[in-house]
C-alpha cells in the first residue's frame, strides 16, 4: 500500500557551532559534543518527488542542484543512500528526483552540507510518513536529524533550531550522539536575535574536506586533551547562557575557532586554512572590541571566512564597522548578513 507518487519540499538552514565538532568515531559517531547556533538566512531549499518502480535491486535518483542537472553530487547522495537505507527500507522502491537550490552564492566557501543534507533528511522522512501515517512530530525531528547526521555529522544540528546541542554530554541527560536536540535550559535574552555576519574571506574550495580532517584526529596528538575540552566549554557555556555574560562567551567561542584550526595545523599532514585576510580581520576585531567595549566575537569553520557574532543591541555601529574597517579583507567585498534562526521549515 505504497503511495504510487508524491513531492515533498522542505527548507533548512545552516548553522554554526559555537563549540566545534572535529573527529568522529565509526558511524559518523562525533569524538566530543558540540553545540551551535541555527541560521536563519543561509538555507538549502530541496524537493523529492517520488515514483514507485517496478525494478527493486538498486536505488534510482535524478539530482538538479539550481534547475540544471548535477552529476558530479551523485556519489555523495548514493552513498547516503546506502548508509540509511537500512532505516528507509522504501528507498529502492521509488525513483526519485531530487531538486535542490542555496540561498547563497555556491561558490561562496560556505559549506551547504549542513544545510543540503538536513533538507534531503527532511524530505526522505516527510516521505516515509506519508508510508506510516503513526509517526509523531517529536519522532519525525528526530529521525531527520539522525539521518541528517549520517550525511553529513555537522546537518544533524540543522533540522531545529535555535540553539542545537549534539553529542552526548553529562551535563545534559537528553543529548545524544545520534541526533541534535534542542538545548534544554534558560537562555538569556541577550542571545534572542544573535547576529552572525559571514564575511566570504575566500570563495574558492575548501582545501581538506571534513572528512579527512576528522580522520586526522586519529592520531592527533592533543586529541583527548582537545575532546576533553570540548566537554569543559559547554558547561562553562551553560552558565553563560544562563547570565548572559557576553565577555565570557566571547573568550569561549573565540577560543573554540582557533583550536579547531590548530587541531588543523598540528595534525600530520597539516594544514593552514586561514588567510592573511582572515588573521587581519580578528585582529581588527579585537581592537574594535577593546577600543569600543562593544561585545563582538569571531568564529570560524573549516576554512578562511570569519563568522562575526555580536547581539542585536550593537547591530548599527557593528555594521558600521564591517563596512568601514572588514568589508576591504572580502573577496570582491561580498559579505552575508544573517542571524539567529528557528530551525528547518515544509514548503
Ligand atoms: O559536518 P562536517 O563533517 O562537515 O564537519 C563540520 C565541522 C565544523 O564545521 C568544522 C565544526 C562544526 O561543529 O560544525
């Protein structure tokens, strides 16, 4: 009593991680928690329309990546597909054709793993519920993210929002490895309406993909101190959520970027992925912070760009600043004003 066709749509944004996730156990099981913000403007939107087919013994999909067909991300998906399949038994029933598009530039160095993976995951589960009509919303999320996860680790803190938590963690009794959960304690008004101005540093491919650098952490030689840490980060990060202690955060989250880069540069082989761009950036940051006591911090993912957070109360003489002193470091000068977000969305 399957379904003979349908389409679902779903929209899910990026996010980024204020406690970074770097190295991971078999089963894209992460090495320490992590935790990060939702985006809101930096999203992946994605359609799945499903076919039955008579033919079972393999998976059969057509991909389009903004309206034109995109072989070269095939392998990725089929891989996917191979790693859920178990979970998604129907997945060899259908052909699928799978449309997906970014709200920003491709070439933009941002990654839109997170983002494209949590909205495919949505898609697949949207239709197996349409197949078992008994699935709860809370198990519907749940399962997404789970999936997300087995695509791409980060996607799995894309699916909710705004403030993800992923990895289990003694502090929290609902986290988990397998899945993202929605952070379960008070936080502050001062993080309501967060922003994150992404400034595209560099817009070219990354030079170490995620999987290789996770991999790297097998035999890093600060690898336990590092996981250690990750776990000491998010308690002390609790604590600031609760009081809103911005100068706190700041050290917090700022610290957390360069460790994950010098994970990166003290793994064999190692690597540098920040520019001169990047470095005169932060260094204007921290003399605007000091000269200015305005409360804004940077973070960075596996790559050159700059994510500057600050709260909503210094929004104007924060962009004035990224116009007058940042924006000369971005390539081309192109900047993405975002913030907070509350998760993915059905269209
Ligand atoms: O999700 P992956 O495997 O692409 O890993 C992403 C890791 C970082 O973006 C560097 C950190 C994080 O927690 O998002």
């Amino acid at each position: 009593n399957l379904p003979a066709r349908g389409k679902v749509k779903w929209k899910a944004p990026s996010n980024i991680a204020l406690v970074k996730y770097w190295g991971k156990r078999a089963n894209q099981i992460p090495a320490n928690p992590s935790i990060s913000f939702t985006l809101d403007a930096c999203a992946t939107t994605t359609s799945v329309e499903y076919t039955k087919k008579e033919d079972i013994s393999q998976f059969s999909f057509d991909l389009f990546f903004e309206g034109k067909p995109k072989e070269d991300f095939k392998p990725k998906i089929l891989t996917f597909f191979e790693r859920i399949e178990e979970y998604l038994p129907f997945l060899k029933k259908y052909h699928f054709i799978i449309e997906t598009s970014n709200s920003f530039p491709h070439s933009s160095g941002i990654a839109s793993s997170a983002s494209g993976m949590a909205a495919l995951a949505l898609c697949l589960v949207d239709i197996e519920k349409s197949i078992d009509k008994g699935i709860t919303d809370t198990f519907f999320l749940k399962k997404a993210s789970f999936l997300a996860r087995l695509g791409s680790g980060s996607a799995c803190r894309s699916v909710k929002g705004d403030l993800v938590q992923w990895g289990e963690h003694k502090g929290i009794a609902e986290s988990s490895n397998l899945y993202g959960v929605d952070y379960p304690f008070r936080v502050n008004p001062v993080f309501k309406n967060f922003h994150d101005s992404i400034l595209l540093v560099h817009k070219g491919q990354k030079q170490v993909s995620s999987t290789v650098g996770h991999n790297l952490m097998h035999d890093h030689p600060y690898a336990e101190r590092r996981f250690a840490q990750a776990h000491d980060n998010l308690d002390k990060l609790k604590k600031v959520f609760e009081s809103g202690d911005l100068e706190e955060f700041v050290n917090i989250v700022e610290s957390e970027a360069l460790t994950l880069h010098a994970m990166m540069m003290t793994s064999m082989p190692y690597f540098v992925l920040m520019k001169p761009d990047t470095l005169q950036i932060i260094n204007k940051i921290w003399n605007f912070r000091e000269e200015t006591n305005v409360p804004i911090c940077f973070t960075l993912d596996a790559g050159a760009n700059v994510h500057v957070l600050y709260p909503e109360s210094v929004k104007e003489k924060v962009t004035q600043f990224i116009q007058d002193e940042l924006v000369a470091h971005c390539e081309n000068g192109h900047y993405i004003c975002d913030r907070i977000g509350s998760g993915a969305k059905k269209l």
